[in-house]
C-alpha cells in the first residue's frame, strides 16, 4: 500500500472516529468471510442474508428491478445468489448496508447528496460495462464509497453543505482543501478510513483516497495499482457526465480528461454514448 495510506495521526484519528462512522455490520463481515473461502456454501450464505429480512427483502426488490434485467423473477435469496453470481450480490449487499448504516438526515444538503451518490453509482455500472475493464458491481461499489465521506462530514458540519454547490463541487484538490480548513478532514480520507474498516480491497481503498490525485500526480499515478487507476478514471467519467448532463462547469475534468481516455481506452464518442445511456437509465433530478 502506498505510504499516503500509513495510519492518520492521531488528531486525524480522533476526528474520523467522532464522525460516528459506522463499523462493517456483523452480517456483512460473515457474508465476507464466506465469499473469501475456498468453497463458498450457496445455500449457507442465502440463509446468513434471509436472516436480516429487512435486507434481504430489498436485496430481492433491487435483484427485480428493470436494472438487473433477468428474465426470470428471483423469489429466494438463494434464487438470487444462483441468477446473478455471488460477486454482484455481494457487492449489491455491501451498498445497501451502506445506505442503511448512514444517518439519513432530514436536510436539502443530505438530500441532494443521496439522490447525487445513487446516481453516480447507477452511472458508474454504465461506464464499466462499456468500457470492460472494471467489474461493473466493484465500480458502484467503489463510487458510493468514494463520496460517502461526504455524507458523513455533512451531518456534523452545519456549513459543509456550502461546499458541495455546484461551483465548488467539481473543483478538484481545491475541493480537498477547502474541506480540511473548514472540517480539519478531507471526504477522501474520511471514504478511505470507512472503506477500510469495511474491508474493501486494498485497490479500492487506494482509488478512495486518491481520487482526485491520479490524474494529476504522475509520480502517484506510476505507483498505483492497475485497478485503482481505473476506478479512479471510472469515477472521472461519472462525475463529467453528470457534468455535461446538467450543463455544469468541470475543471477536474478538464484536467484529468487524457488520464481517464488513456487508462479506460475511451474516447469523445464512447463518452458522449455513456451520456445518453446515463439520460435514460439514471436521469438527474430524481
């Protein structure tokens, strides 16, 4: 892991862990430790699932969506696990015990926050099911968590919804900076630490922290992992089409555009597809 990934100090520390965030939920850590075993018990895990029924009852809802597309409707968890594979639900599962774990509270800001992170992640499937270098389920996985931090700075900073105004959104390392004069913490090392704790993939955790540094750090860039690249990049796309959707000015974008054609082999015409797909599938302002 890189050095920029060495425990925070204990100030950092402190502040994360006064941030409330919320510890890996019991259920998804067993799920964890199933997946990861040699011989995964199918029906083991299904029961683990059913046993939150709750959870498992949205898991099904969402396994049934339009999104999903499967012909034949998945009536069990077990059902679900067998049609879809174990990778897409657990990677399903870990975002919805994220959206559940996370304070829902009841402000414009938090709103807008919600409504912008659940479409970001619906876009971010689209952008790695066209380009095919990432697994479409990791790269939602992975742009819910990259935001995130967000979320949590908003429910204990009053002003810190100020900062997530479209002028000032997609700014960047700007962006960072402001964070830490106003909150002391940035949202990428709040996502990284909670994606830690979560147990996400070491790749994962990197593209969380350095999202806004790859494209424009070619010393950093050189030493990352392969996939952290390309979620980085994948996260970059997302954030230009809803960019170019609403019409909005995106200097991160403009700055790290060659990085993500490069490491995604994208294109002008593969972007402005993904644009219309995302129109559809994930429209702003619902």
């Amino acid at each position: 892991m890189e050095a920029d990934l060495a425990l925070p100090d204990k100030e950092t520390e402190a502040f994360i862990q006064n941030l409330g965030i919320p510890p890996c939920p019991a259920i998804l850590m067993r799920l964890m430790r199933q997946v990861r075993s040699e011989d995964p018990d199918f029906r083991a895990i299904a029961e683990l699932i059913g046993a939150d029924v709750a959870l498992s009852a949205t898991m099904l809802a969402t396994v049934n969506s339009s999104w999903y597309g499967l012909r034949t409707k998945a009536t069990t968890v077990y059902r679900a696990l067998s049609l879809l594979g174990l990778n897409t639900c657990t990677q399903l599962l870990t975002r919805l015990s994220l959206a559940r774990a996370i304070p829902q509270a009841d402000s414009p800001a938090m709103k807008r926050f919600w409504a912008g992170a659940l479409r970001n992640s619906i876009v971010a499937s689209l952008v790695a099911r066209t380009t095919r270098v990432v697994d479409p389920e990791l790269a939602s996985t992975y742009v819910l968590f990259r935001d995130v931090g967000m979320g949590l700075l908003i429910t204990r900073h009053e002003r810190y919804g100020d900062l997530l105004e479209p002028a000032r959104l997609f700014q960047g390392r700007d962006l960072l900076e402001e964070e830490v004069t106003l909150c002391g913490v940035n949202h990428a090392r709040v996502g990284f630490q909670l994606a830690r704790s979560w147990d996400l993939g070491t790749e994962t955790q990197l593209a969380i922290f350095n999202h806004h540094l790859y494209g424009v750090d070619a010393e950093r860039r050189a030493a990352a992992p392969r996939l952290a690249q390309r979620l980085v990049a994948t996260g970059l796309v997302v954030d230009a089409v809803a960019c170019r959707i609403t019409r909005l000015a995106n200097r991160e974008w403009e700055d790290n555009q060659d990085f993500a054609f490069d490491v995604l082999d994208l294109d002008e015409t593969g972007l402005e597809e993904i644009i219309r797909e995302a129109e559809i599938a994930a429209p702003a302002g619902q």
